[in-house]
C-alpha cells in the first residue's frame, strides 16, 4: 500500500484548493492516527463520553508541520467522511495555537479548510466568514481535546487564506526538506 503521507498535495495557490486525508471523521470519538509504517490508521486514543470531533481532522499529504508530523487540518463538510478518505479541501484560514507537553511548548498550527464538495459551506472562502460563535467552539474543543490527553493547547491568533497558504508553503517545503536527508 501507498505511503499516504507521501501522496501528492495537489495545491493550487490560486484557488487554494489541495488534498486532504481524513483520520478522524465529524462526530467520532475515536481519535485515529495515520501509521506510514504499517498504511493503516491505528486508534490513537478515545475522547470521553459526550466529546466528539466537530469537524472531520486529518492533515495535508506531502508537508511537514513544526510538530514532525504532516500538517494538520479541521475540515469543514457537510456530513462526515470516513477514515483514510482522500478529499479536495479549500485552505480558507488557521489557527495558530501553542502546546506544551511535560514542560515542552511547540507550535501547533492547525489550518482549516472547507470540503470542496460541500453545501453548507460552499460560499465559505476564508476563515472571517465563519461565525465567531463557531470558530470559539472548534477552538475550545482542541483545548479540550489536548487537556484530555495531558497537554495545554493555548490559541494564539488566527489568519486567513494568504496566512494559511504561507504555513501550508512552508510545510510542503519542510516536506521535501527532509525527503533529501
């Protein structure tokens, strides 16, 4: 089986339109994790009764984030996807967040994106559009989501599209950086 995470992001700057894999769909409380190892996603953890993911999560092939892991990505859909789907998502912000582990605090960034193939969220072209009252609530969840697993996630800004392609650049370069080690 492919290596996912080695897939081709497809970015069009222009329309900033790429592609996504989802590891975790909309509702689950079932946190998966892509295992380039094996090219299987193994459960990695399971949030407690009553949270769930509010969008599908998954991350942007071919990139490196800060973290050594691909770039992460929330995004918004319709109804959820399944795990391992591969979709064209539209960059439209991020949000810029801190985490800190056993003393040890590590930009997080996590873009947000809007399914191409969405109703709901078709008209949605960057991350202004999105209600305040909805962006606080995907905020909080990840704060409550690293709180559940022993880490504080603290929310440092957000950015819209030109901020998001720049970090998505900048992983995609990080990506075949270390491809030539």
């Amino acid at each position: 089986m492919a290596n996912l995470e080695s897939l081709p992001h497809q970015l069009d700057p222009q329309t900033r339109v790429c592609r996504a894999i989802i590891e975790t769909p909309k509702g689950c409380r079932n946190k998966f994790d892509y295992d380039p190892d094996s090219g299987l996603f193994m459960l990695g953890g399971l949030l407690p009764e009553g949270m769930m993911f509010p969008f599908d999560f998954g991350f942007i092939p071919c990139t490196l984030g800060a973290d050594g892991d691909a770039v992460d990505v929330m995004v918004l859909m319709d109804a959820p996807a399944h795990v391992g789907c591969l979709i064209e998502v539209r960059i439209i912000g991020i949000i810029s967040a801190e985490q800190t582990e056993k003393g040890k605090t590590e930009t997080n960034d996590r873009l947000l994106g809007v399914a191409v193939h969405s109703y709901e969220h078709e008209d949605v072209q960057a991350i202004g559009e999105v209600s305040k009252t909805l962006l606080d609530q995907i905020e909080e969840f990840f704060i409550s989501y690293n709180k559940q697993r022993g880490k504080k996630f603290r929310v440092t800004g957000t950015g819209g599209p030109k901020k998001a392609i720049k970090f998505l650049k900048s992983g995609i370069q990080a990506h075949k950086n270390a491809q030539k080690k």
